[in-house]
C-alpha cells in the first residue's frame, strides 16, 4: 500500500476563491487550487507523496494517518469563528 493512501486528500470548490481548492488536514499546510477538479486531485495527490517523502529523508516522523477516520464527521464539529 502507497502510505499516501493514508491521508484524506479533500478537493472542494471555493466560492471565495473561485476555484478548487484542494488540502490533506493532517499532513500539509495549504495545498493547491485551480479550474479543474480532478486536475487538482491529481496535484493535490503529487504533493502529498512529496511531503511524505521530505518526511522521510528528513528522518521525521509521518503524521497520525487521517483516512478512515470518519473525517467528515469529525470536521462536521469544528466551530468556524
């Protein structure tokens, strides 16, 4: 198994940008947007192989995997100010 498969990758439209915008809670701070949704499913995929990668040459620890953890409920909690 590809330990990306680990993390939830969240791909969701923007009304304030515009745009897709996509993210990995967890793992990476910010992400990457654009146009085209599975266009940026796909960056969104490169980056998190990439942060896991850094990761690992850098002898860090990977963060606690956030897929299959009932994400959305759990995000669904989560008081925006």
């Amino acid at each position: 198994m590809n330990k990306s498969a680990l993390y939830a990758k969240i791909v969701e439209w923007s009304d304030e940008d515009q745009c897709f915008v996509g993210s990995a809670p967890g793992l990476i701070y910010g992400g990457c947007h654009g146009s085209d949704e599975k266009e940026v499913f796909a960056e969104l995929c490169s980056i998190v192989d990439e942060a896991i990668e850094l990761y690992q040459r850098e002898g860090k620890a990977l963060p606690p995997p956030t897929a299959g953890r009932d994400l959305a409920n759990t995000l669904e909690h989560i008081v925006i100010c």
